[in-house]
C-alpha cells in the first residue's frame, strides 16, 4: 500500500511528500499524531521546492563564484567592510526597494565575491539573479545587434529581478556600447535592481563613459539610487591572502 502511495506521489510531482513518506516508516515517527506527520510531509515537499528552486536559479545565474555566501566573507581583514551593513543588505529589502549597490575597490579587494555572496542571498529568497562581466554584456549585445535579437536580449535583461555587472570601466566606452549600457539602466530604473563592482572611483565614471550626454545619464539612473561600499586592502590583495592562508 505504501509503495503504491509513493508511486502516486511520484506521478504528481510531489518528490518531497514521497521522500518524507518513505521516512515516516521509521520507527520514530509512530508515536506522532496524523496531524503532525502530515504536517511534516508539507513541510519536507515545501523545503524540497525551495531547494529545487535556488537550484534552477543558481544554474542561470552564472555567478563567478557560485557558493559565496555570507558565512564565508572576511570581516577580519580591514578593508572598509563591516559585518552590520552586509547583515542588513543580505535581508534584500534593498532589492525589494528596487535600488542598487555599487562596489569599488582595488584588484583583488573581494569585490567579485562579495557581489557573488550578495546574489546568493537574492536568490535563497527566491529572486532571479545574473552575474556578468561588463566586456562580456557588451559583446553579447553586439551579437544580438547582428542577429535580429537585440529586442528579445534586452526585455531578457529586464526581466532579470538582480543583475551583477562586474568589472565596469575595465575598457573604455565605444559609442555604441554607451547607449546599449543606456538602454539597460533605462529598462531598469526604478522597477529593477542592480549591482556593480568597478576598481574605478565613481568620480571617474564620466571620463570613462566618454560621452558627457550619455554619461549623466547612465550615472544618474545608476548612482543617485545606489548603496556604496568602498572598499580598501593593505599591502597585500584579498585573493594573496587566501591564496597564503590555503
């Protein structure tokens, strides 16, 4: 009878009931009321969706480093990162805000995995997320510009609840990456979230964009709505103290 059960709980797509069935049969659970095991079976089907869902998120959210998460920033080296103001942006309400957060600081000062632990906690609460490098979006929007698809690659791009653009200014602006760049913060003003990690003061900002026009504009659908976090290394990098400590 039991096997039967599971069977149908398998045709229905119920893989966390089934599971939790099949561990019901254990002794333990017989002093329990029918209330509470079912109660149990909702919940082990309602943690086996959560996880299958931050699976298929994680699986399209191509982040550089897929298992950063909060547990495992270093708050111990100085660096003008405290562990306050990452606890509150971990809760996402920023995200639910529809604001941004912007990360500067040096090579090697943890930017990427900061960005990447960032993301994580979106989407452990079920928030789509996209992890880019800046060279590779514009490359990317150059090829959709060439086969007819730039409309459909940009409404994708809009879509995306979080998006982390990484290494921004690492190349100059060509003209017309500028307003590709445009059209995506325009798109994402006010109704989207957005991160973006650069080694390049925001100060200079406009004299890498190039165009002052379009500068402002991407500057201002991007900044006046943005967290900051500067950060700052010593001597060494983030990534030579690891690299030291493994």
């Amino acid at each position: 009878m039991i096997e039967a059960t599971v069977e149908k709980l398998l045709a229905m797509k119920l893989y966390g009931m089934s599971e939790g069935l099949q561990e019901q049969m254990n002794d333990v659970y017989r002093d329990l009321s029918f209330e509470e095991r079912f109660g149990l079976l909702i919940d082990k089907e309602k943690l086996h969706r959560e996880n299958r869902q931050i699976k298929t998120l994680l699986s399209h959210a191509h982040l550089r480093h897929p298992n950063a998460c909060f547990e495992d920033i270093d708050f111990r080296t100085k660096r003008g990162l405290t562990k306050d103001t990452i606890l509150r942006f971990i809760q996402n309400e920023w995200i639910r805000s529809n604001q941004n957060i912007i990360i500067i600081g040096p090579t090697g000062a943890g930017k990427t995995f900061l960005s990447c632990a960032l993301g994580n906690s979106a989407m452990r609460q079920g928030i789509r997320t996209l992890y880019v490098r800046l060279p590779r979006l514009v490359q990317e929007l150059r090829i959709a510009r060439a086969d007819g698809s730039y409309g459909k690659f940009l409404e994708r791009i809009q879509r995306i609840k979080l998006l982390i653009i990484d290494d921004w200014g690492i190349n100059p602006f060509a003209d017309g990456e500028r307003r590709d760049i445009l059209e995506i913060v325009e798109d994402r003003h006010g109704v989207r979230s957005t991160i973006i990690a650069s080694q390049f003061p925001i100060d200079t900002w406009h004299d890498i964009i190039g165009d002052p026009t379009l500068a402002d504009a991407i500057c201002d659908r991007i900044i006046h709505n943005a967290h900051k976090i500067i950060l700052t290394t010593g001597v060494d990098s983030m990534r030579k103290i690891h690299s030291t400590l493994t």
